[in-house]
C-alpha cells in the first residue's frame, strides 16, 4: 500500500519535473519573443513618427480636418496615433506569438482566430474613421457655402450629408465585421431611401414655393444680385 | 535656368529674336478676346509717345494654339513694324510683340511666371503687368506704372485710382491697413491686376519655390510687392486714373475675392513671419501722381440684405467661429448680432482683432485653411454694413480720416496678433 503510494507521488513528481522542464524553456523563449517584440516595436514607432514628420501628415490632417476630430476624441495628433498604433500592433502581435510557444491546449485555436479577424478589425476602424473625416469636412464645406450664399436653412442641409456619410460608414463598418451583414445593407438602403424619398416629397409638395425661389435663384440672372453687394476690391 | 523648363521652343524662338530690351509689358489676354486688341494699341502708343528711345516688348500670354483671345492678339498686327505711326509721334526703336501660349487655361501665376522669365532672358530693366479687360487701361497709365521703375530706379510699383467711396471696401478696411500694420508699407492696393517691378526684382521672384502655391497661382501680385519689402528693395504707387468696375467673372463674388486675397495675404504672413515679427512701425510709400481720390456716384446696394447676411452668417457658422475666435471676441461678435439694425456699428477695436484671431487660427490650422478663410465672408459684411451706414454722408476727407485711424488700430493691437501667433493651440472640444 505504501510503496504503491509512493510510486504513485513519484509519478506525479516525475511528470511535474518533466511539465516544468517542458515548460520554462517555452516560457523563457516567450519572454525573450515578448521584450524582442517590445525592442522592435519601439524602433517602429521611432521609425514611424520620423518618416511621417518629415512627410508633415500633421499639417495634411489638420487641413483635412482630421485633427479635429481626433481632438474631439481625445486622442493625439495623427503622426503620434499612427506611431503609437504601430508600437501597440507589433508588440501585440510578438505576444500573441509568444504566447502561442507556451503550447496550451485551444489557446493557439483562440490565436489564430484573433490573427484572423484582426485585419477586419483594423479595417473596420479605419472606415469609420475616414467615415467621420470625410463628414466633417464635407458637412462644414456644405455649411459654409449654404451660409454665404444665403440658404435659408444651412444647417439642414449641412447635417443632412453629415447624416447620409456617417450611414454609410456604419454600414460598410458591419459589413466589414460581418455582423448582420444582410440586415445592415437592408437597414441602410432603407434608411437611405426612406430619407431622400421624404426630402424629395417634403421639397416637392410642402415647400413648393421654396422649390420654385431656389429653382429661380440658381436658374435665374444673377446680376440683379451682384449689384446689391459693394465691390470688395 | 529655371525658365528654359517651363518656357516652349517657340516662345524661346521668339525671345531671342527679340535680344535685350530696356521695357516689357506683359498680360494675360485670356478671356479678353473683345478688349485685346485695344489694350496692345494703347501699349504701343505709350512706347510711341513716351520711350521713343527704348527697346520694348509686349509679351501676352494665352491659353495655347486653340485659344481664340491669344490668336487675336497674335494676328494683330504691330503698328510699328508695319510703320504706322500714330500723328505726330516717331519711334526712334521696333516695337516686338511675343505670343507665349500656355497650354490650357494659364492662371495668373502662370501667367505672371511666363512674363518674369521672359523679362529675365530679354534683361528687362522696367517691366509692368496690365489688364487687357480693364477699360482705364490708357497709354498714360502704362508710362505712369513704367516710369517709376525706368526713371527713378523703383523696384515695385503698386496702382491708386480714383474710384467710388462705397467701393473697394475689403482692399480700405482689411488688406490696406492689416499689411501697412503688418509688414511697415502702406500699399493701398496691395491686390490689383496692374503694377510694374524692376527687372532685377523679376529675377528675385523668378527663383523662389513657391509657383506652385496655390496663393501665388490666384493672386501673384501681393506676393511680390511683400517680396520687394522683403528684400528692402524699393517701393512706390502711381496714380493710374479711374478703377475700372469689374463687371463679370468672379471678381465680385466676396467669398471668392476673400479667397484669393485674405487667403494669400494669410499665407504670406506664415511664409514671412521673420519680416513682420520683427518690422517695426510702418512708414509711407512715395506717390507719384495725385493721392489716393473719392468720387460720390450714387450706387445700388442692398444694406438690410448685407445686414441679414451678417447675422444669419454669425448664428450658424456658431460652432466654426468658436473654433477660430478668442471666447472673448466671439462673444463680443454674437452681442452686436442682436442689436437692431439701425444701432449695429461694428468698432473697429473688435473688427482688428477679429482679423488677428482668423490670422493666427489659420497660422495654427485649427480648421481647414480654406474653410477658415471662406468663415470670414459674414464678418467681413458686417463690417462693410457698419461702414455703409457709418458714412453714408461722409466726405472723402473724414472717410480718409477713419481710415487712418483704422490703420492706427491694427499698428495698436499688432502685439496681441504676435501673442496669439506663438501661443500653443489650445485643444477646445
């Protein structure tokens, strides 16, 4: 009965040693691909931001109104985001593989389903980024030149692209996901729809007189209204 | 050289048939194919009468071989090669004329480019720009604008004109007395399509990198006067007569006037911050001619449009201006919004740091340069509300009056543009 446990105990020692002798070399060579990783992602982002402030993004951004909407975020500006997401990626990525040298059972199925999915994960991002780029600064160029031609309502219309350009980004970003993909285009085309076919009816039976003075006012001479303004030079 | 680049064999040909010359006149006859062949007579009669000695060229500059207004002016023929005289006059020297085409549509700094290169390689000591659509264009006015440079060693001669009180109101309350302020000259029409430089300032611009700007691609001529103070090089205006009214084109659409000139004259204070940072006061220009003169025409303008414009420009473009404006100007902006008409007065103390803020939030980029520029246009009529109803009855001597005050203002509050220029862009949310 003794020696039985004791061989016992000794089996289980055995196969302990033979587990951490398995397995601190696979954790070491983790640690070592993780602070490698670390290293590369640091020269990187290094790298990265002095390539991009000598292309000036910064400036680019700014112009592009991109800045803003990264502000409104709280996030830094363009050449700091993008180089500190490059850092983050391949510091991720050296983690990810690390972890995969460890050999836990469905941890490395889990793994690379992540590596799978995360280009659409990335891609999905930057839609909807470049969605809220492109919004805003449509939406303001809109608004402006709603404002200074007189418009009567600048803002509707103003809001009106922000609206459609930010539906569209949404839905391209679930597309993306491949979340209810069916239902997304479903909902956006109806979206879509729905509001141009409202616009079209509220322009063409409720406003018919505003259809006709802006049909007259873009259709019309416009020397009459030339006149009534000094001329600025 | 840099010119032989960009200028085509042909107008190259052309140029060394020619050799050296003592004037040129250069313009762009694109879109004047009714007026070009009377602004080429003036040119020459002003040779005839008033540099019978010098070797002269007239460069226009078209819009390639296709181009209607360039086949006219090329086709014309020249009254002095021909031996037409006008009565009584003798040219001691030929007159040329250079065709240069450009292929498409050459904008003014193409345009202004072709010219300087021109003037360049024929060694041209005094050169002048002119508008073939302009109706003042006169032999007079040409040697008014040519004398300055040719006689009296000028580099850079800016055009004053006789024109209505009522018009020209951007150039008397924003680019005359903010770039008097700024950069220590008072040029009065600092944006015009007539002016004359000196060969060797031709040769300065000629070799700076920034053609393709799309400030110097729309409005060259700021640029270049800015240039000349730049280099200490000699400035002076002359009196041209009557400003010819622009009758179509973009030439009265403000935001695009806006664009243009507030728009170069923002980019010229980011791409020459050391000369103006550092300029002390300003100093006068010399002035060939009378001064600077007022007429009374009565004209058409629609006051309470203007005003309304102001205000519904203000209340919407609301999130824009916060963006742009101190919190202090903006809310000095939006209590004038709701006086009533007949009290609004926009002061010329918040109308100056109005103009500072837009400087150096486009210094910053806080928005969309262009947009920021085009957000000016409800400002800008407000101002001009304020003055319509401000000098409705004034004479042109008090308007001259205010305006020195106005410039006084700007040269006042220029230590709070410099604050703001170097100030760190606040993050607003």
């Amino acid at each position: 009965m003794r020696q039985t446990i004791l061989r016992a105990l000794e089996q289980v020692y055995g196969n302990l040693v033979h587990m951490i002798a398995e397995f601190l070399p696979r954790f070491l060579v983790m640690l070592i691909i993780i602070v490698i990783g670390l290293l590369v992602a640091f020269v990187l982002k290094y790298i990265l931001r002095a390539l991009l402030g000598l292309t000036k993004l910064d400036r680019v951004s700014d112009d592009a109104g991109a800045s803003r909407v990264l502000r409104m975020a709280h996030l830094p500006p363009m050449t700091e985001l993008l180089s500190r997401s490059i850092f983050w990626v391949t510091w991720i990525g050296f983690i990810l593989v690390g972890l995969s040298v460890l050999g836990v059972a469905g941890l490395q199925e889990q793994i690379s389903r992540l590596f799978q999915f995360l280009p659409e994960v990335f891609v999905a991002i930057l839609i909807l980024f470049l969605g809220a780029v492109i919004a805003n600064f449509l939406s303001r160029t809109a608004l402006l030149a709603a404002v200074n031609a007189g418009h009567p309502s600048p803002k509707i219309l103003s809001w009106s692209i922000r609206f459609v350009i930010w539906i569209l980004a949404i839905s391209m970003t679930l597309e993306e996901l491949g979340v209810a993909r069916r239902t997304a285009i479903s909902a956006f085309s109806i979206i879509f729809g729905a509001t141009m076919l409202g616009l079209a009816i509220a322009f063409g039976l409720g406003g018919q007189d505003l259809a006709r003075k802006c049909l007259e006012r873009y259709l019309g001479d416009t020397k009459k209204k030339e006149e009534k303004e000094p001329q600025p030079l | 050289m840099a010119e032989d680049v960009f200028l085509s064999d042909d107008l190259l040909r052309q140029l060394m048939s020619v050799g050296e010359v003592d004037l040129l006149v250069g313009m762009s006859s694109l879109h004047a194919a009714n007026t070009v062949s009377h602004a080429l007579d003036e040119i020459e009669e002003s040779f005839q009468r008033n540099f019978v000695r010098q070797r002269v060229v007239i460069v226009n500059v078209g819009g390639g071989d296709n181009d209607e207004d360039s086949a006219r002016a090329k086709g014309h023929d020249n009254l002095a090669e021909k031996g037409v005289r006008v009565p009584g006059i003798t040219s001691l020297r030929t007159s040329h004329r250079v065709a240069a085409n450009v292929p498409g549509s050459p904008s003014p700094g193409i345009a202004l480019r072709t010219i300087l290169a021109a003037a360049d390689l024929l060694r041209a000591r005094a050169c002048a720009v002119v508008s073939p659509a302009a109706s003042n264009l006169t032999p007079d006015s040409v040697a008014n604008l040519l004398r300055p440079v040719y006689r009296e060693k000028f580099d850079f001669v800016a055009p004053l004109y006789t024109r209505n009180k009522y018009q020209g109101l951007l150039a008397r309350n924003l680019l005359y007395p903010m770039s008097r302020a700024l950069f220590g000259w008072g040029i009065r029409e600092l944006f015009s399509e007539e002016w004359a430089f000196s060969g060797r300032l031709a040769a300065l611009c000629l070799n700076q990198d920034v053609w393709h700007e799309e400030a110097i691609q729309a409005r060259p001529e700021a640029w270049m006067a800015i240039s000349a103070m730049a280099s200490d090089f000699r400035c002076c205006q002359a009196f041209l007569g009557e400003k010819s009214p622009v009758t179509k084109g973009l030439g009265r659409d403000i935001v695009e006037v806006l664009r243009q000139t507030v728009g170069t004259l923002f980019w010229c204070l980011e791409t020459r911050q050391s000369l103006w940072l550092d300029s002390g006061r300003s100093q006068s220009v010399p002035t060939f001619g009378p001064a600077h003169e007022l007429t009374s025409d009565p004209t058409d303008l629609d006051r309470h449009r203007i005003f309304e414009m102001f205000r519904s420009g203000v209340t919407e473009l609301e999130p824009i201006l916060s963006s742009i404006l101190d919190p202090e100007t903006h809310s000095e902006i939006k209590s004038i919004v709701s006086l009533e008409e007949g009290k609004f007065r926009f002061k010329s103390g918040l109308w100056v740091r109005t103009l500072y803020d837009f400087a150096a939030s486009y210094h910053h980029a806080v928005i969309n340069r262009d947009h920021l520029v085009q957000a000016l246009a409800p400002l800008y009529r407000g101002m001009t509300y304020s003055f319509l109803a401000e000098h409705s009855d004034s004479s042109p001597a008090e308007m001259e009056t205010a305006s020195e005050t106005l410039c006084g203002e700007f040269e006042l509050q220029k230590p709070y543009l410099m604050e703001r220029w170097k100030a760190k862009v606040e993050v607003k949310l």
